[in-house]
C-alpha cells in the first residue's frame, strides 16, 4: 500500500466512525487559495465519502480587485444567501503566516485578515485561516497515485512522519505528525519556516558563492531560500558569469545583462542550449538534494518526503536522472543508509491549494478537527 493510499484510507476511516457525530444531512463549504496576485474560491458540499472537490460554484480572480478579502466572498456567495448551499465552513489558504487565524498578507494592501471576523460577517459557523503551504500538507491525504512520480522507492513506514519542501517564490517546509486517535493514525499538518534556516556551503565554490550573496544583500542573513529558492537561479546565474569570465552565455548575449530570469535559465538548462544555464540547474539541485537528506534526516520521515511545486514539476527530468546531482547529494550524508528508506516522491501537479483547504474542510466537518482549536 503506498502512503496516500495509507494516508487516505486512515482519513476515511475516521471520518465514516465519526459519522454518529454529524447531525446535519448535509453540508456546504466554500474554498479558497489566495495569493498576492490571484484568488481562487470555490463552493463545494462536503460528505463522508468523497475525497475530492467538486464545485458547485468557482471563481478566479485578480487579487487587487477587492480591497479586502471580505469583498471576494460576499459577491461570491451572495446568491447562495438563505438557500441550502450557504456554507457553514470556510476554509482559505492564504500566502501569508497565520496567527491564531489571523493573517497580515504581503504584497497586497488588503487589512489584517481576521477568520473569526469573517466567521460573524459572513455567517459561517466553522471559518479557518491556513498557510498556503500548509494547504499542500493536507492535500496529501487526498493526492492521486497519478500526480506522484517516485524518486527514490525507500520502505515506507505507517504512521512515520512525512516532510514537504517546495522552493519557489520562497523555501516551503512543513511536516505531517500522526497521532493515534480513535484508534486509528490520522495525521495533523505543522507549517514550519525551514526555508529561513541558514545556508551552509561544503565547497570551496559554495564559499564564493556565499561570500557573492553577502556582498549583493549586505546586512541580510542568508538563508536557505535566498539562495536556492526560485528568485535565487538569477543569482546562481551572475555568480557563475563573475567566476569564470571568460566562459559566454548564449542566452545572455540574446536577452542582455540583467534580463536573465529563472524561467530562462530552466528552458535552456534542460535542451542543453546554455553551458552556463546549465550549471546553474546543476548547482540549484546541489543544494535541493541536500536540504532533502536534511529534511529526511531531521525527523526521520520515513513516511516519505514529498517534493512540490511548479519549479519541482518543470525539472522533473534531472530531478528523475539516477546518476544526477539531486539524488547523489541527497545521499551524500553520513547517516545514508537511513536516506535509502526515505522515499521521495515528486508531487506532479501544481495547484494543490484548494484540494488542501476542501480536505481540511472535511476534517472540521467530520470533528477530526475543531475550529476552538485554532484560536
């Protein structure tokens, strides 16, 4: 059995022995995944055997089109108003930390966004905030063996923790710890910061790019994503570029200095276009790898270490490559043998947010989980 089959069967479980508790026949929630550039809301009905959304109602949106977040949601439900499919739930995953379901998003203009605020305004009883990264650590209880590409088979242990890592606009980090409750493993998400724990170079090149990173952000501590995150593959870029001038850039000499962006260099990285492009992709999943084994290793996720996100997804083929730089470093640690149990698995889909928050909904619907918890 593997572990979403596992997760998903433990999840079910749960939900149909806590079926006595729903009084209600039937219920609705609205979805959302939001960030600093678009929204995404959906309507859907919740029920004990379904593990997927499928809206009644859904909508896309540009952030910026609302000042508040609260705007978003009362056009959207406001046909749904005094009929059946009024949600008593809410969930919305949000680029932003949460406090107490609370959250100050960046890169908008858009107030403190308060979910028991919301809860009264909109009258829905059950109104959570999560962290959009956190979504994704739900989503895994729901995923399709068909969005999974394994990279490494390991020994999948029930019950074991299972660790996340995304880098793209930032570093994503966040865990699944199980507990035994009613009998059964049900797994609970914590969103983590791992993505601003510091960056520790291991060759004489990883010095020189630290000390080039220094120089260009003086002041900042330098973090894990500062340096291999999404934004970080520009930099990758300059610092090879400055080490070893003499060496051309095909793709700079077409766009000019300065115009070199991530997705730019991926594209000419994988049809082998660009020597220095190259490189970089080379280096970036130096790093991943190793932050991976890190990842396995700091809490012994033998559940399994899911990789995500559209960057992940567009290196699939290096990150596939048995003999490339990924799984070599991932393996380059002391305690490797324990690494060879770890599975890694690439999440081969994108947008994981809404399935994250309907999976939660579920939960607070189910009484898995309590909304008083998050106060």
């Amino acid at each position: 059995m593997c572990i979403r089959d596992s997760i998903n069967a433990e999840y079910m479980g749960i939900i149909k022995q806590n079926n006595f508790q729903m009084q209600e026949t039937q219920a609705y929630a609205v979805l959302g995944d939001i960030g600093g550039t678009n929204v995404r809301l959906q309507l859907v009905q919740l029920s004990k055997t379904t593990d997927r959304p499928v809206p009644l109602k859904q909508q896309f949106r540009v952030t910026n089109e609302h000042p508040s977040i609260e705007g978003f949601l009362q056009d959207f439900l406001q046909e749904f108003i005094d009929t059946p499919q009024y949600p008593k739930y809410g969930v919305i995953a949000i680029a932003g930390p949460i406090v107490r379901n609370t959250c100050i998003m960046g890169n908008t203009e858009w107030p403190k966004i308060d979910g028991f605020e919301l809860s009264k305004i909109l009258n829905i009883p059950n109104f959570r905030l999560i962290n959009d990264f956190e979504s994704i650590g739900y989503s895994l209880l729901a995923l399709p063996k068909q969005d999974q590409i394994i990279l490494n088979q390991g020994r999948l242990k029930e019950g074991a923790p299972i660790g996340i890592m995304g880098p793209g606009t930032g570093l994503g980090v966040c865990h699944l710890i199980s507990s035994h409750r009613q009998g059964q493993h049900v797994y609970d998400v914590f969103p983590g910061e791992g993505g601003h724990t510091t960056f520790s170079p291991q060759t004489e090149q990883e010095w020189q790019y630290l000390q080039f990173i220094q120089k260009k952000y003086s002041g900042s501590i330098i973090t894990l994503e500062r340096c291999f995150a999404g934004p970080a593959l520009p930099d990758l870029f300059q610092f090879l570029r400055q080490s070893k001038p003499e060496r051309e850039s095909t793709l700079e000499k077409e766009v000019g200095q300065g115009n070199v962006t991530g997705k730019l260099i991926v594209e000419r990285a994988l049809n082998k276009s660009d020597e220095v492009c190259v490189e970089v992709i080379d280096l970036f999943l130096t790093f991943y790898g190793r932050e991976v084994g890190n990842l396995g290793l700091t809490l012994l996720t033998l559940g399994g270490v899911y990789l995500v996100g559209g960057l992940s997804i567009a290196l699939k083929e290096k990150l596939l490559e048995k003999d490339g730089v990924f799984l070599k470093e991932y393996f380059n640690h002391r305690m490797n043998h324990i690494l060879e149990d770890v599975r890694v698995t690439l999440v081969n889909e994108p947008d994981l947010g809404l399935l994250g928050s309907f999976v939660e909904a579920t939960r607070l619907y189910t009484g898995i989980d309590n909304i008083h918890d998050f106060e």
